[in-house]
C-alpha cells in the first residue's frame, strides 16, 4: 500500500509547531526557581525509524523544559515533536539471502549485473542519524560497488567487448573453512568531450512531502551540480507533480543555464503526490525532444510515493518498461527518510534500464552527479548478464554474496528477451562468491546416491577453478554477444593478509553488509575485525570514502554496544 500525501500534512506541522511553541513559551513565564537549563537541538533524541523495530513518542523521559527559549529553538523542538510522532511508512522489498549451492546440484549461478548504490548511502544514513538500518534496507551488492578502486589493479582485456575483468582468490576472513572469490568487471570509459548529447528530463517531486532541508532543498542543490556540467549540445526539461503534472522547463540548451537554474530556485514543496501522471508527462516530453544516438534518459527525484494516478510499482514497472523500448530510459534520486519509497524506486530504476542512487547529503550528490556522471548517464552496455559455472573438481559448494535482486534462471542468459542490468561509461561491478572447495569442510552433506553423477575427467581443465561468461547487448543492438574468461586456480592466495587491497577492502564491505542484514554466517564475526581488516586496505582514498566506511563501522559497533 502506498502512503498517501497532501497538503494536510504541511498544514498540519504548521499548526503544530505554532501551538508547541506556545507551549514551550507559556513554561518560560514560570518562576526561575522552578526552570530548567535551556534546551537545545542537542538535547533532543533523534526520533527512532521502523529500522528500530519499534516506535519512539516525544522527548527522553526525564527530560523537562524551559528557560528563556528562543523561537528558533520552540521551532526545533516542536519540529521534533512532529517528526516524533509521524509513523516511519519507509518502504524496503524483502530479498531472502542466497542460500549455500552445492556444485553437484547446481553448478551455474547466473545473474544481471548492478550498478546501483542507493542502500550503502541510505544505510549510512541511518546509522549517522544514530538508528541501525531495517535489514531490508541493506543489499550487499549496492555496498561493496559503492566504492570507486583504491589501486591500480591490472585488467585483462574481454576481446571484442567494452570491458575488461580480474580476479582473485583468497582465504575468507570470517571462515577459515572457506574461500573468497572477488571478480571484476570494468566497462571502458568516456570523456566528458566525448560524451553524446543529452536530453535530459528532470521529473521533480514537489508533493508536501518532499518539504525541508534533507528533501526538495537538498535535490534543488544536487541538481544544480548538474546542470553546471551541461554543454550548449545537452538539452534538459523539468517536469513536477504535486496534486496535478505540469511542465516547469520546456526543452532548454544547456549554453542557457541562468534559466535552467532560476527554475530550480522557484521550485516549492505542496499538494498530493500525482506521480504517475508526472512520470507519463516526463516521458511524453523526453520523446517530443529525443535525441537519436544521443542520452535520452528521465531523472525521478522523489521520497518514492504515487497515490495520484499510475500508483502500484508494478503498473509502474510496466509502464517504464514499454517505454524504454521507444530508448528513453529512467534513472531514480531518492531523498528523504521516514517515507521513503525505496522498494518502489529500485525497481522501476531496474525496469527503466537506469540506476537508483539515494541522495543524503551534497557531497553524495557530487559524487553521483559529478564524479561518477558518465556511469550515470552513459550506457556502454544494456542487458548485461553473468553466468559463472564451477567446476566440480576443484569446487564443492559457493554462495554468491548480494545480488539477489538480479538473480536469473540458467536458461534466461541466453534467451536475448529477457531483461537484464545495464552497464555505465567506467563503471567497475564487483562480484563476491564464497567457496568451498575439494577437500575442504563442506557445509552440506554430500549426496548418497548422486555421487557417481559428480564428475566426468576434466584434466585439460583442472586448473580452472570455474568459468565465467558475459553476455550484453550493445546500446543500439537487439542481439547480445559472448565473452569468457576462464578462473584459474592460480590466482589463490595462501593467507587473507596476502591478497590486495581490494579484495580485502571489499570482504570487509561484504562482511559489514551481512551483518547488518543479519545474516548467521557473520554471527561470530565483530565490527571490530571489520575494522582492522578495512583498516589495512585503504590503498589511495583521496575522496576519504574508505576512511569514513571504518568510522562508519565504528559507529555501528558503538551503536551495538548501547543495546546490550
């Protein structure tokens, strides 16, 4: 069920913050003797989430309040006040963890690639705000592809295909009966001057919602980020919604960016969600200005609610779906906390062949709108999908660690119909397995009666621990093409400490996911081993991202600490 927004709820507050305040006022005519030393923001608790697993009213018991108190501060507070009370509505879409896969059984494992981010933001989110994330929230693969490379880690070139993969083996950290396999899948890169035009379609939620600093504030900001990046051959519209759809900017140069921008300034947050309506709008204007073999894609910058118009995600998925044909695509901009959407948002990001990035603050807006904004807006490749087989000899059990969104059935990686991720302009995709392999402690018990069905001599092939495929389809095309590379066992090395940065950064990311989510194979393991094995893989962190994972981590073991 979607949440239902309108101008009630701005209303609402106003008249709420109005009568606290006087509350808060009538208290500082008390006699000095009986009032209490001021309060600031500080003194206030954060107000607790549905991740909390429970529900939170008002201040800290204990707490009283008085003093000579400025409207600022009656402001803080009964802005608190409201926010304390209203019900944590955020939306996650349970994915179960990928179970443990005994080769015999199941050799193939075949999934789309990602290059969302959105939960690793919105994650750090939660936990800056002092609140452990819902476990839904948290998708492994999102956090270990937030991270840009820290090394120059040498690539071997997929002939005849964008990209080119590594990989390496290692001992896994939080299980010495197991073993880490990290590959990598880079796509070729663009320079800003090589980039096609654009067309851009900025679709701006201006519900009720979407009032205050985190919200329509904060993605007027991040969108001006952008539009300082456009050149005279890029065109952008911007298409709002609240209560009805309507067209802010039609098609407009980016030479003209004064106008552009004075757009943005005058956007302002009221009214119901009519969100479905904006999204047909938007895609109505993004076809009238179509750019042929240039960008065409949608930006939806929104909490994530529509209850005006098309409002279920999967009249939505397939409404997207049927208009990326016409080569329109969509990407998603959530904001927002305790009625984010984000269920719906990742997967209609997914059907429109875009990414979904969660935007918490403006230097995260730099990083998806600046730094990494060829990723974002340039398709090197659609419909990409890996397919991995292991080999019986040399592999007993795996599990594949995240992408259980993107999973798919053996036979959907060469079936061309079927839908899959699609791939940006230098964006790298990690790929985590951990293995059991021959010899080793098997954590399911071999099969009685299928044993002598687990091997045909492979001996040309023994060295290969598995094989790994790829299939995509280029940005124009209709029929996808095939590369390979082969896993050999080679690449293991013999201790944790003595793989690179990157694989043991990354079993670090992995691990810190897994136990957010919960997840029993990290029972055992602390937030303090994270720590140092995060600790020692840095490598070359300029932007600071892998320093502040371990304060991150720091947080969460403290967070953890106060609960027992």
């Amino acid at each position: 069920m979607l949440t239902i927004k309108s101008t009630a709820r701005i209303t609402g507050r106003s008249i709420l913050m109005i009568l606290i305040a006087g509350i808060l006022g009538a208290c500082n005519a008390l006699p000095s003797e009986r009032q209490p030393q001021n309060i600031t923001i500080e003194n206030v608790q954060a107000p607790v989430s549905i991740a909390d697993y429970g529900s939170r009213k008002g201040f800290k018991g204990g707490e009283s309040f008085g003093g000579l108190m400025t409207m600022k501060a009656g402001y803080e507070a009964a802005n608190y006040i409201y926010s304390s009370i209203q019900p944590d509505t955020a939306q996650y879409k349970n994915y179960s963890d990928n179970p443990i896969k005994q080769v015999v059984a199941e050799p193939v494992s075949t999934f789309s690639l990602d290059m969302d981010t959105a939960s690793y933001a919105n994650s750090r989110r939660f936990i800056s705000a002092g609140r452990m994330p819902h476990p839904d929230a948290v998708r492994v693969e999102e956090f270990i592809n937030y991270f840009p490379e820290a090394s120059n880690e040498k690539l071997i070139p997929l002939s005849d295909s964008p990209f080119a993969a590594t990989y390496e083996l290692a001992p896994s950290p939080w299980n010495t009966d197991k073993v880490l396999l990290r590959l990598n899948i880079k796509a070729n890169d663009v320079r800003m001057d090589q980039l096609p035009p654009s067309n851009l379609v900025f679709l701006i939620d201006t519900s009720g919602s979407m009032y205050g600093p985190d919200r329509l504030d904060l993605l007027k900001q991040s969108l001006k980020l952008l539009v300082n990046r456009l050149r005279p051959v890029d065109k952008v519209s911007i298409v709002t919604y609240a209560g009805e759809a309507g067209v802010a900017l039609e098609p407009t140069s980016g030479h003209n960016k004064a106008k552009i921008l004075a757009v943005i300034d005058k956007l302002e947050a009221r009214g119901s969600t009519a969100g479905g309506e904006g999204l047909k709008l938007a895609y109505k204007l993004a076809e009238s200005s179509q750019i042929n073999g240039g960008i065409n894609r949608i930006l939806l910058a929104t909490d994530g609610d529509f209850n005006v118009g098309i409002n279920s995600t999967e009249e939505l998925k397939a409404f997207v779906t049927a208009e990326k044909e016409k080569g329109i695509t969509l990407s998603t901009l959530g904001f927002g906390d305790d009625n984010l959407n984000d269920a719906m948002m990742v997967q209609i990001a997914d059907a429109g062949n875009g990414n979904y990035s969660y935007i918490d603050s403006l230097k995260e807006a730099q990083k998806v709108l600046q730094q990494e904004m060829s990723a974002t807006l340039v398709t090197v490749a659609k419909d990409a999908k890996a397919q991995i087989e292991f080999n019986p000899q040399q592999v007993l059990e795996y599990r594949q660690i995240g992408y259980e969104k993107r999973q798919l059935k053996q036979e959907d990686f060469n079936n061309d119909k079927v839908d899959a991720g699609d791939i940006g302009a230098g964006k790298r995709v990690t790929v985590l397995y951990e293995l059991t392999l021959a010899n080793g402690r098997p954590s399911i018990d071999p099969l009685r009666y299928q044993v002598n069905k687990t091997t045909v001599p492979i001996t040309s092939k023994s060295d290969e621990i598995a094989f790994f495929k790829l299939r995509w389809k280029a940005p124009q095309d209709k029929k996808s093409k095939l590369v390979s590379l082969p896993i050999k066992k080679k690449a293991l090395v013999s201790s944790f400490e003595q793989a690179g940065i990157e694989t043991r950064f990354i079993a670090a990311v992995a691990a810190y996911g897994q136990k957010l989510r919960h997840n029993p194979e990290l029972s055992q393991t602390s937030y303090q081993q994270i720590i140092s094995w995060a600790n020692h893989a840095k490598g070359k962190d300029p932007q600071g991202y892998r320093s502040k994972f371990v304060q991150l981590v720091k947080k969460t073991a403290t967070l953890e600490d106060k609960k027992k």
